[in-house]
C-alpha cells in the first residue's frame, strides 16, 4: 500500500472549529494526553476528509499514518 497526501477543500476555519469541539470532548471525558493516535487537529482532518471523499478507510487512514483498525 501506498500512501499519499491529498488536499481537502474545506476551510482551515472549518478544521479548526472541528478540533477545538475533539479537544473538549477529549478533556471531558479525562482522556491522557498521548493516548490517542492522533491530535485534535489531524483527527479533524481524518474526519473531514473522510466525510468528503468518502474514499477506503484504509487508504485513508495509510495516508495519516494510522492503522486501518485505528481508522
């Protein structure tokens, strides 16, 4: 498998909104930093991309360095 970077037409703004609402559910909950594969912000990139493209979780999740049962 082949991983590749992609652009996602949405805005920054949007990534941003997206990753603070993460951040405060991850401090709600009482989640440890570093206990997640990825941070809020590339969390909210996965999510977006995935939600616009609609492409193979596994691609996808190749493509942010995680693994297709973390996607």
């Amino acid at each position: 498998m082949i991983a590749y970077r992609a652009m996602l037409d949405v805005s920054r703004e949007l990534v941003c909104h997206v990753s603070r609402l993460l951040a405060a559910q991850r401090r709600a909950r009482g989640t440890r930093r570093g206990a997640r594969a990825l941070t809020p912000f590339r969390q909210a990139m996965f999510v977006l991309a995935w939600f616009r493209k609609r492409e193979d979780i596994a691609v996808l999740g190749a493509g942010f360095g995680i693994s297709r049962s973390t996607a």
